[in-house]
C-alpha cells in the first residue's frame, strides 16, 4: 500500500507540474524590460566536469563561470553527446525563474534537473515504474494462488492411494493433450507487457541503440514464450495406440517405444524448493527398472495419468506420492528419470548466476568512478 500511494503521488505531483511545464514553454526570451516569465541567454566558460556512473545511468556535474561568478549544474545526459562537455569548452546557460535549465554546448542542449519538462517527465515514470512493478507483482501472487489452488484440486481428483491396479480401458488409439493453467493468461497477457514497458523507458537513459537492442530481444523472448505457451505446448501429447506408446512435441516429432516395453506408471512429486511447489510427475517405467519417458501430470487433465495407465495395461503406482523427492533420489531410484541439468540445477544455476554477477560487478567497477572531463 505504501509502495502504491507513493506511485499515485508520483504520477499526482507530475501533473501539478504541467502548469509550470506551460509556463516554461510559453515563455519567451528576456528584452531591456524584462517581464515574469522571460528566459535570459548567458554566455558561460566550462571550468570543469564531474562524471559518474550509477543505477541511473551517467550524470555530470558542470561548473562553470558565469559573469565571472562560479556555479554548477547537474545533467543526466543520456543518449545526448556528453563528450562536448569539458573543461575549457564555452556555452550558452538558460536562466528561466533564476535557475539554469539547459546549457548549449556546440550545437547540443542538456536539459539540467531544474529544468520543469525533465522533472516531469522523471516523477511520472518513477510512478508507471513503481505501479507496474505493484501490478506485476500482484499478478505474480494471484497466478501462484490460482497455480496452488489447481494443483490441490488436480490432487484431488486422483484416485485414492490404494489404487494401484488399473481398471477399464480407454478405446484405443488414446491422445491426451495438455493445457497450460488459465493463470498464466494474466502473468503472459498482462503482467509481461507492463513489466518490458518499464523496461523499455528505463534503458532509454543508456542511448537508444540500448533501449531498441533491450527492447527488442525482450519483445522476442516473450513472443517465443507466447508461441511455446499457447501454440506448441496444446499441440504436444501423450500417446497410446494398439502397438506404442510415447510423445509427441509441439512440432509433430514422436518419440515412441514398443507397449511391451511398459512395466508400470508411477507418479511422484518432484522436489522444486522451499518456496516452490512440488510438481507432479509421472514416470513410464520399463520392465529393465528404467524410464522410458515422463511428463509433468500438472499440464493434463485430471484424469490422464489414470487413462494413460490404463491404456498401457500396466499398474499406477502413486504410493509415494505425498512425499516428495528429489531429482537426484529420483534418478537413483528410477535411472533415466532425470537429466543431469535437471540433477545438478542448482550447481548449475549459481553458476550461471556467479558468472552473471561477475559480469555486472566488472561493469560497474570500470564505469562506476568519478571521473573528470
């Protein structure tokens, strides 16, 4: 609620602004007899820079001498040419209300801090900024509400424990397809977009070849996420037909085994984390004692696994399947069940995150100094 209202203030206190934007823009250059809303042109001599580098991206700190008498002003250059602000360089300072609010240094303008138009325009994005990352957090807890609440019902619904033994068989050939959960619409649909907006105007500081690149490769991530969601994965099954059984991708490609081959079907919950529900999986168990293939039971509908059991003939066995277990006790108790990265994925990640934090500390460190100009 804080976090809110400080963003409603945010994007409030920049239209309060507007009227004094107006003013600043219908104002015009000051003549002998100078009114109330007259800008004066002074000729300034740049007697040094201070450069630094932040989370905001560059900001200079000019001084320079006006009519002989010292002052400084802060600018955010962003994706303007900052290489013309140095010491010795000459310029034209515009005083409006008795600040500076831009400085013209060989033909470039740098809007200062004072300047109105800049003000606005930075507490009205801090606001969007602030109330979309809200809003996106939101989304988050109601998609993993809705995600609890589907998992606990699909639960639900399995037939009891001491089920092991299958009864009924579907006509075959059986294909099941699956279904992504209804509360990835609001995290794809709505949550996503705002988050890239915020995004998108947060790296327009670093130059617009850095917002478009960002942009861009976001945008694309995210429409290949949408294709995968909502095209491939509805297109992808589980099969059985009178002489096989197997998998078929979102692009067509089957991999497939002999139903000889099936000795059973277990389901199990595979270990993701404290902060992250265990997903349910099921298993195609061979008659060596190792998987065939396996899918996440939490995608199909609520009776597949049984339907799939039932169509291979074999028993289900979902004994131990209130007690989850880990990928690598996984493997060790069916071989062929789990992919090394998924056994090591915790290695893996803090490796991937080690070398990513390395990365961005080395970058900060070489632009991150005061600097002079």
């Amino acid at each position: 609620m804080l976090g809110a209202g400080f963003g409603v203030g945010a994007i409030i206190y920049s239209f309060s602004l507007d009227g004094e934007v107006q003013s600043f823009r219908s104002s015009h250059q000051c003549t002998a007899a100078p009114d109330a809303n007259c800008y004066q042109l002074r000729n300034v001599d740049i007697t040094g820079v201070d450069i630094s580098h932040g989370r905001g991206g560059e900001s200079d700190t000019v001084h320079f001498t006006d009519s002989g008498a010292s002052q400084e002003v802060a600018i955010h250059p962003a994706g303007l040419d900052s290489s013309v602000l140095k010491t010795g360089a000459q310029g034209v300072a515009t005083v409006w209300h008795e600040k500076y609010t831009n400085l013209d240094v060989s033909g470039v303008s740098f809007a200062t801090i004072d300047n109105p138009v800049g003000q606005r325009g930075e507490w009205r994005l801090i606001g969007i900024v602030v109330l979309g990352s809200l809003f996106f957090q939101a989304s988050l807890l109601g998609g993993g509400f809705l995600y609890f609440q589907r998992r606990k019902a699909s639960q639900a619904a399995l037939p009891p424990r001491s089920s092991v033994e299958t009864t009924g068989y579907p006509i075959l050939p059986l294909v099941l397809h699956p279904s992504a959960p209804k509360s990835r619409l609001l995290v794809w649909l709505v949550a996503l977009p705002i988050a890239l907006a915020g995004l998108y105007f947060y790296v327009a500081q670093y130059g617009r070849i850095a917002q478009w690149t960002v942009g861009l490769a976001s945008a694309l991530l995210v429409v290949m996420g949408l294709v995968w969601q909502f095209v491939l994965l509805p297109r992808s099954a589980i099969y059985v037909d009178d002489l096989t059984f197997g998998t078929v991708s979102g692009l067509g490609r089957r991999k497939s085994w002999a139903r000889a081959e099936a000795a059973r079907v277990v389901l199990k919950s595979l270990d993701r984390g404290r902060r992250t529900p265990a997903l349910p999986l099921a298993i195609v168990v061979g008659t060596d004692g190792r998987a065939r293939t396996r899918f996440s039971a939490l995608l199909y509908p609520e009776q597949a696994v049984t339907q799939f059991a039932a169509a291979l003939r074999v028993p289900l066995d979902m004994d131990s399947l209130e007690i989850p277990i880990t990928p690598a006790q996984l493997e060790k108790e069916i071989p062929g069940s789990m992919s090394w990265a998924i056994r090591h994925a915790t290695a893996l990640g803090a490796g991937i995150a080690i070398a990513l934090i390395a990365v961005v500390l080395l970058a900060v460190g070489l632009s991150s100094a005061p600097t002079q100009r």
